[in-house]
C-alpha cells in the first residue's frame, strides 16, 4: 500500500494550461470546446494548438459576455445552486467537520450528507499536480483527438506523445475513459473503490484497490493496493478521483460510520457486529474477542478512558427517543458511573499536588467544556433518563413491582428509590444517581463561554436544572448526597466551581451555591455556610487575579489577568450573588459569628452599591420585623453596609444617592443616638457637604427624630450641637450650597448663627454668586438682621453686571429690593449703595425705577447708631439722587443710540414710547428741558436718513 507523504511544491506541470480552471465545478471545464479527457494536459507550440486555443478563448469570450449580458452566470451551464448547496460547499471548504457537529446541537441528515459532498477537491488541476512531474520538456498542447498537433524532425513528437501517455495523470485518464473504475462508495470523509489494470503482453489484469481521505476540500491521504511508493499519484488514484469529480452523482454516499452506528439500536448494533465478524472473522476475531473481555471487566482500561460526555449522554437521548429505555437507563448508568471515578480521581490528584499549587496560585479548569449550558444538555438527558426511572403512579406501579422495589418515599408518591439490582450497586436507586449527576454536573468548574445565547443558555440550563431538583423532598439518604457532593466540590481543586482557587472566568455558582445552602442548612449548617461562602466571589469583577499555571497544557489559564471579558449576563449573575448573601443574611438572624461572617463576605466580593444597598435593606426589614424585637446585631450590618454604600458613591453620579442617604439616617435612627452622632462626626467620608446639611443635618434636629428616639433635653442638645458643628464644617467647605442649610440649622444658637454669617461674608467676594447672596439677604431681613442683609445685597450688587438692554433680568428684583432696603435704613445706607448701583445697572428703565422710588418717601427714621433723620425728601440736586439722576439720563442716552443702530420700522412706536419715559427722567433735573431739546435735535441730526422715523420723533417732541 503506498501512501502520500510530505508533496513538494510544484513547479511546472502539465495541467497549466489556458484551457483549463482550477475553479471548475466537478465534470466541468471552463468555455469547453469539446475537447477529449485526453487534452487537458498536454500541447506543444505547433499552429494546429494554437488554433485549439484560439478557439477556447473564444468560447470564453462568448460565455463571459453572455454573462455580462446577465443571460447566464460565468462558468455555469446548469440551473443555480440552492442555496443549501451553497452554504454547505462554503462550510466543506472552510470547517473541519469535527467543528461543525461541536457547534450546533443537532445537525439534519441532508444537511450532513451536502457537507460531506462538497468537502471533496473540485479542482482537477491538483490531481494532475500531485501525479505529475517535471520531464525538463517544453509543454505540448493536444489536439481534440489527444494525437500531437506538431512533429519534431527525427519523430520526436512520436517519442514526446508516448512519454507523456506514460504519465499517472494521463494513464488515470485512460483508465476512467475505459470504464475501468468500479465499486466506488463514499463514506464520510473516505472515498473508496476498484480500478482495473488492463491486461498488457507481460502483465495479465489485475484489480487495485484504491482508498482517498479527504478533509475541507484537500486530499489527506491516498492508498493503493498497485505498491507504488512514489510521493505522486498513482494513475489508479488519479482516475477514482476523476471519478468522483466528473460523476458525483454516480458515487453511492454515506453519512460517517460514526453517525450510522449512533442511528442504529440496540439489535441492530448487534446484528453489525456479528455479520462484520462473520465477514472477516480471521481478521477481526481475536481483536473483538479482546475488546470484548475488556468491556465486560470494570477494572479494564478500557472502562477508565474518559468518553466525551455529552456526545454519550446524547446516545442515551436517541436510545429513549427510539424505543429503548432500558438501553438508555443502562448507558446513564454507565456514564454517572464513570463520572463519579473522574471526580475521585481528580480529587486524588489536586490532594497530591494541592499545597503547591495554592501556593503558585494556579487557576486552571480540567474540563474547559461544560455540561450545564452545553449544546446537547447532557448532564439534563441524564437527569431526565433516570427520574423518569423512578417517577411512578399508582397504576404502573403495580405493573413494575415485579422487578422493582419501592425503598423510600420522595414528594408523594411521584418519585420514589427504585432500584435495579441488575444495574445498580447495593443502597442506590435511580432517584439518587439522577440527584447525584444534577450535582455533579452543576458543580463542574468551567469557563463562561462566548456570546450572548451561550452566556444565556447557561444560566437558563443551571436554573431549569435547579427547578427540577427543588421539586424532590430530601430524606437522609439524599441528604448523604448532598453533604458528600458539597464536601468534594469544596476539596476538589481545579475541577470544581467551589475549589479553593479557580480560574478567573469560572462560571460563577452563586445560584447553585444558594440552592445547596437551603437544602443543608437545617441538616449541616457549617458545611451550608462554608459552600456558600465559598461561592460568593465573582473573580471577573476583581481588578487583580492569579497568574496561570502554563505548565500544565491540558488546563487552561488566566494569561491576561486583567482583561474584562464580554460577559453579556453579568447583570444577572450579580443579582444572583445578591440573592445568594440575602438568603445567608436572612439564616444567620441572631446569630453574631455568622453574620460578621456573612458581612466580610459582602463586604469583599460584591462591587455594585446598588446590590449593597439592597442588601443594606433587606437585612434592615429582616431586622426590624412587626412582630418581634429589633435584631440589633442585624441592624448593625444593615448600617455598615450602608455606610459602605456611602463611602462607594460619594464620588460617583448616583440617581439613588439622595434616597441612600434618607434610607442611612432612618437606620442610623433605628440604632440610637450614638450611631446618628457617628455618621454626623465622620460626614466627609460618607456625605457631600449638602447633603450633610440639608439631608442629615436636618433630619437630626427635626421633631420626628427627637420624638422618635425619646431624647431629654440633654440628649437633645448634644445632638444639636453636633449637627451645628458639622453644618459650619460643610459651610466653609461648600459657602454657595450650605450656607442657608447652616444657618437655619444655627437660628437658635446665636453665637453659631453669627460664625455662619462671618464664613458667607467671608466667601462673598470670591466664590459667592449674587444669586445666592441675594437669598441669604433676603433671609436676614426676614429673621430680623436688617444690616446683615444688607451688607449682603451690598456684595450681591457688585456681582451684578446689568446691561442696557435687560430689563426682563431676573435679578431687577433683586437690585430693587436692595435699593429699597437701604432707603429704610437711612440716608447714609442709601448713600452707600448709589455708587454700587450705578457701576453695575446700566439698564435705564432699571435706574429710573430706583429714583422714581426714592424720591417718593423719606428714607428710614432711624438709621445708624439710631440716629434720627431729618424727615426731608432727598433733594435730586445733591448726592446720593443727583449721581443717580445723572445716570439714568445718561443710560438713556447711551440705550437710545443702541436701539437705533438696529432699529426697524415696526419698531417705531414703541421707540417713540421709550423717549417719552427717557423726557420725564430729563424733566427731574433743574435744567432738564433744555438737555432734552438738545438731545431729539442731536438724534435728528445723527439719524436723519431714517426720514419717516425722525418725522415721528418731530410730531411728538417737536
């Protein structure tokens, strides 16, 4: 038998040729001229190839412009592929089939079988380049009757013809045109069949058997019963596979053995194996014979090599969905007990080598490939086979009771311990292997897998999975289950998701965590608090994780700690971390140690504050229960957890923040006074300063807390004194956002009511908006501190820069609350301000306002030093009213000039209004009327191109 080894690279053979393409599809060459199989490798440069040639290209001109014309597709001489051929020829050509039966759960028969017809090579031109070689002669070209177009003087094109007929490629072309292929069968990926070599003067007729591996459209491997040992093609080679390209259709095919034999049952894979053994029975026997006894023996070898567990666990799906229960219920057997042999044995090897990988701090998984969210679901097929073994009525299970014992109860009498003895050791039932394998399957470390679906398969596998087992009441003999699988999986190293290291984008077991947690809390509360303590870490989150143990090939590990996978569930996976700390929170009511424990536990792995919080929450509900006293150690933890909620936001944009503070005040009430004082003297870790002022501050000094917690009047002001100090603290800190909040909070402290004052007057010139200063003002004047406020409105003012054309300005207000606050006080005060007002209020309807109000009452009876004003209206000829009087005019005239410089005409009107405003101001000052003349006449001077404008203008003021 000769087989190919390693091909050289061509470097020119006879297949080059213009008239033929490596593209073709099987049996076709491009712009065919009808030339024989015989003339596609061969020529020579004589006029009869030339014209051979000519006429191809011209063949292929035409089928290229017919496809241009869109009248048939290039190269194409039947209908279109479908486009099942099409996706399966792309998927033949690019995936090894391995991939494709690992990717997708379950693949359809027509589908596999168009895989397995494209995946062999289309192309003859490698064929004729793997059977040929380089004679070191020119190229000869064929004439349609394969005779040499050309002779070379001394009949050396006889001898170049007889040559090239020697060759494998032309000799397998010789023996498919002469019908010599026969019995040519495709199986899978093997193409096999008989080639006849004809009876020759020194060879009687002989018959070769020939055998093709192939693999995404590239021959693999060839072997043929003719012994060449030759690196090229033989010609019985070459003409099976001109066969298989030019006839597809003619060759029988079938799917893999693989996949017949996983099709077939239970008799007919016996009836297989005893007709194969007949056929062949001094070839196969004593193999069979050995494997035989090998199978039957427990201890074997053969038994402790590790199937593909889901691949096995889907033969016992097709055993039950066939008809074969008993068959399947055997194989799942078989496989939980294999299973339970690769656990021990892992945990025998990670005990052997534990200390020193915890010390290197290797994260591995020994089985990257999951069952739980596998495509096939096998640990579930499992599961399902031997429930369904148990799960009995009243009526079937009389009919069984012949072979079946009932041992135990479950729920009802839905499920029951039913063992076989024929398949089963003593003290097992089909209800304990299926709880078993469930756990066995849930608690297998593996890797988080890619995408979307995948992630979500996962998830949805463990909690269907879960939902199964919660409907099964456990009695001891499950609980034995339960404590012995808890118990490994929390000793098991690298092959459990509850080891002690694992590989940092593990499956988290949160969910499955929290279910063995309720199932064993009540028979091994330790050993419940120790799995689910184990399994609150969510390593994908840390910012650090270990190094990988490279030296070990089989695992696989974290080469980039710190990269942040795509985990698309995360959401769902930290919900579930939260639900599993709740469950531990709600456990450990009253009891001290355990709820530290569960507290650190938190406090370490969870990193989302809005989980805290509700854990900050719940635990507070939990604690504070209508009917029972208030669990203080609980609500201790509802308190740190809600300070550490605190300290993760504070520097963070929250939506919740405002509603985690009032929640932190109300536990820190539900405590008592000394944790309200604990938060108020460590506020800058935990508040910003408004929130410390205006939230927690407040809430303290406010009736409800005092009446709340049954305060003295001691009590009382120590914790007034506490919340002053801290809103002076958060006033110097933020002046702008705390200093109203403060000094509300200091009304009834007059000295801490002062020192609040001091600070805002101190930040008013610096980083105080008059905005601001304006309502502090206001609040002065209306708790009775006149001067304070207006040295306030005074700073307000200068802040303040009043345009001429903003007379809608929100602070008008303002500015005339000022005015008229210093005309209550006194004239100086009212002196004072003027000069502030006129450098930042250009707006001159503004100004006019203030005078217009000045100049109607007596400014205050008592001013400073309570000193008694005169009565007298304030003279407009003489300061303060003259400077402003002055101004006004002055921002008229300025406004004016603005306003016509854009003016239009629809403006007109309402420019005519404005001067007549702008005449009653000129009017107040003694030579008013002539200042107002001379303006309208320098405005008709300025603007007398704005003809109808200035006529108005004349027919009002003349």
């Amino acid at each position: 038998m000769a087989e190919r080894g390693h091909l050289p690279p061509p470097t020119k053979h006879l297949c080059c040729r213009p008239s033929y393409g490596s593209g073709c599809r099987p049996g076709q060459r491009v712009a065919s001229t009808g030339l024989s199989s015989g003339a596609l490798c061969a020529g020579s440069s004589s006029a009869a190839a030339a014209a051979a040639a000519a006429a191809a290209a011209a063949a292929a001109t035409a089928a290229a412009a017919a496809a241009a014309l869109g009248l048939l597709p290039l190269g194409k001489t039947q209908s279109p592929d479908s486009l099942l051929d099409i996706a399966a020829r792309k998927v033949a050509e690019k995936w090894p089939f391995q991939r494709v039966e690992e990717r997708f759960e379950r693949i359809p028969e027509p589908v596999q079988r168009r895989i397995v017809y494209w995946s062999f090579p289309r192309s003859e031109r490698e064929i004729c380049m793997y059977s040929s070689f380089n004679t070191g002669a020119e190229d000869t070209a064929i004439t349609s009757g394969g005779a040499t177009a050309g002779t070379a003087p001394g009949g050396g094109a006889d001898t170049a013809t007889a040559a090239e007929n020697r060759l494998p490629f032309r000799r397998g072309i010789a023996l498919l045109d002469g019908g010599f292929v026969d019995n040519v069968l495709q199986v899978g990926f093997h193409l096999s069949g008989t080639v006849m070599e004809p009876a020759v003067q020194s060879e009687p007729e002989t018959v070769c058997s020939v055998a093709i591996s192939f693999d995404r459209c590239k021959i693999t491997s060839v072997t043929c019963s003719c012994g060449n040992k030759d690196i090229f093609y033989c010609a019985h080679v070459v003409a099976l596979s001109l066969y298989r390209i030019r006839k597809p259709d003619q060759v029988k095919l079938h799917l893999p053995i693989s996949e017949t034999l996983f099709q077939m049952n239970r008799d007919q894979l016996q009836k297989f194996v005893q007709y194969l053994i007949t056929a062949h029975h001094t070839e196969v026997l004593p193999t069979a014979q050995k494997l035989a006894d090998e199978i039957l023996s427990q201890n074997s070898e053969i038994n402790q090599v590790h199937e593909h567990v889901p691949t096995a666990c889907a033969r016992v799906d097709a055993l039950r969905s066939h008809g074969y229960p008993r068959e399947a219920l055997r194989l799942a057997i078989a496989i939980v007990n294999t299973l339970r042999r690769q656990q021990q044995k892992q945990l025998e090897m990670f005990q052997a080598q534990k200390k020193e990988l915890l010390h290197k701090g290797v994260t591995s998984v020994t089985n990257p490939e999951g069952w739980v969210g596998h495509p096939l679901d096998p640990i579930s097929i499992l599961f399902s086979s031997l429930m369904e073994a148990c799960r009995v009525d009243d009526e079937s299970f009389h009919g069984f009771s012949d072979f079946m014992e009932n041992v135990g109860q479950c729920k009802s009498l839905e499920y029951q311990h039913l063992p076989a003895h024929k398949f089963l050791e003593e003290g097992e039932s089909y209800l304990t292997l299926a709880v078993e394998v469930a756990l066995i399957g849930l608690g297998q470390q593996r890797i988080m897998p890619d995408g979307l679906y995948a992630q979500e398969k996962v998830c949805r596998n463990e909690e269907q999975l879960i939902s199964k087992l919660q409907e099964i009441e456990l009695d001891d003999t499950l609980v034995k289950i339960f404590r012995k699988q808890a118990a490994f999986l929390l000793e098991a190293g690298p092959y459990s998701g509850l080891g002690e290291v694992i590989h940092r984008e593990s499956v988290p077991m949160h969910t499955f965590a929290k279910y063995l947690f309720t199932s064993l809390l009540h028979h091994d509360a330790e050993l419940a608090y120790k799995t689910a303590l184990r399994a609150m870490r969510l390593l994908v989150l840390e910012s650090t994780a270990p190094s990988g143990d490279m030296s070990h090939p089989h695992h696989i590990a974290s080469i980039v700690p710190n990269r942040y996978p795509h985990w698309f569930t995360l959401s769902h996976i930290e919900s579930q971390q939260c639900e599993l700390a709740s469950t531990m929170l709600t456990a450990a009511k009253g009891d001290v140690r355990r709820l530290e424990t569960v507290l650190e536990s938190i406090q370490k792995n969870i990193h989302s504050s809005s989980h805290i919080f509700k854990l900050a929450q719940d635990a507070f509900k939990i604690a504070t229960l209508v009917d029972s006293l208030p669990d203080t150690t609980l609500l201790k933890v509802s308190l740190e957890l809600g300070l550490q909620v605190m300290r993760m936001t504070l520097s963070t944009l929250n939506w919740r923040r405002r509603e985690m503070v009032r929640w932190l005040v109300t536990c820190a009430t539900e405590i008592g006074v000394y944790a309200l004082d604990s938060i108020m003297q460590n506020w800058f870790t935990l508040f910003t300063p408004t929130e410390a002022t205006s939230i927690v501050a407040t809430t303290v000094m406010s009736n409800s807390t005092i009446v709340r917690l049954h305060l003295d009047c001691h009590q009382q002001e120590k914790l007034a004194n506490s919340a002053r100090t801290l809103a002076l603290q958060c006033t110097m800190k933020d002046p702008q956002n705390c200093a109203l909040s403060a000094l509300t909070l200091c009304e009834k402290d007059h000295i801490a009511f002062e020192t609040a004052y001091q600070i805002v007057l101190d930040a008013a010139t610096t980083s105080m908006s008059y905005s601001q200063l304006f309502t502090i003002a206001r609040y002065m004047e209306h708790h009775s501190y006149p001067m304070w406020a207006y040295k306030l409105a005074t700073l307000a003012i200068t802040h303040l820069n009043l345009s001429y054309n903003q007379d809608t300005h929100p602070a008008i207000n303002d500015v005339l609350w000022a005015c008229a606050l210093s005309h209550s006080l006194g004239k100086n005060e009212l002196a004072a301000i003027i000069p502030v007002v006129v450098r930042s209020v250009k707006c001159a309807t503004v100004l006019s306002d203030i005078l217009c109000r000045c100049t109607l009452t007596t400014p205050g009876m008592v001013g400073l030093h309570g000193r008694r004003n005169s009565g007298k209206i304030m003279s407009l000829g003489k300061a303060p009213l003259r400077q402003l009087l002055d101004a006004t005019i002055g921002a008229y005239i300025n406004t004016t000039h603005s306003r016509l410089t854009h003016i239009s005409p629809r403006h007109y009107s309402e420019f005519i209004e404005f001067l007549s405003k702008a005449r009653e101001t000129f009017l107040m000052a003694h030579d008013g009327h002539i200042q107002f003349t001379q303006f309208i006449d320098n405005l008709k001077q300025i603007y007398k191109g704005k003809k109808k404008l200035m006529m108005l203008v004349r027919e009002r003021f003349g």
